[in-house]
C-alpha cells in the first residue's frame, strides 16, 4: 500500500455514491483516514466530529452548494482545514468562483488519482522538501 498520505485524515463531501466511492478509494489506498457527508450540511457536522486535515468536496452539492459549504467551514472559529474544490465544471470562471469562496484549490472532474493525491499532499503540506 502506498503511504502517501498516512496519517491523514479527509472528509470527503461528495453526493454521487460512484465518485464518493472512487476518491475514498483512492485517499484510503495511500493511507489516509476517510470520513465521508453526502452534503452540506453533513459536512459541516463530520467537520465539527473528526477535525480533518483535509476537505475535499463536490461543488454541486443538493441543498448548499460546495461554496456555500466552504464559506461556512471558514467562518467556523478554530483551526483552518485546507479545501480541495472537486467540479465538473473545468472553466476559469468555475474554478475562480471556487477559489473566492474559500477552497485552496479547484481540481476538474474526472480527476486521475495521481493529480489527487497530490492535491491533498499539496494543501497538508506533507509534500518534500
């Protein structure tokens, strides 16, 4: 097993059980801890439960949206989780409108496991060196 991101763990907001599936794969696959809300406001409550290292979530998420949910997640007194936005949507004005809500990064969908896991490795700042 590969161990990239040992010791970590992410909450995962995602909506399609298929996606939810393939990136919680993924993040376990390289030793991270996974927790998973299939919306907003799940989020919020598994945020507040298991203080992740690290947020990935949907952008189009039922209810409250991605940015909704990362807007929230900054207000929020404490330590600042670093955000991954996930979105189908690859256009720059999608990806700004991530970035200005809050997220550190947007990644497009389908994303390769390579690219996230290095996003993750880059917003823990577990990467080398």
């Amino acid at each position: 097993m590969n161990d990239a991101l040992g010791g970590l763990t992410i909450l995962v907001v995602e909506d399609e059980p298929e996606t939810l599936e393939l990136v919680s794969m993924v993040l376990r696959g390289c030793g991270a801890t996974v927790v998973s809300a299939a919306n907003a406001e799940a989020g919020i409550d598994e945020l507040a439960r298991v203080h992740p290292h690290v947020l990935v979530s949907d952008l189009n998420l039922p209810g409250a949206d991605g940015c909704e949910l990362v807007r929230r997640v900054r207000e929020l007194p404490g330590a600042r989780v670093p955000a991954i936005a996930l979105s189908a949507s690859s256009t720059r004005e999608d990806a700004r409108r991530a970035l200005d809500a809050g997220f550190d990064v947007h990644v497009s969908k389908p994303v390769t496991p390579d690219d996230l896991v290095e996003a993750v490795r880059a917003v823990s700042g577990s990467l080398p060196g």
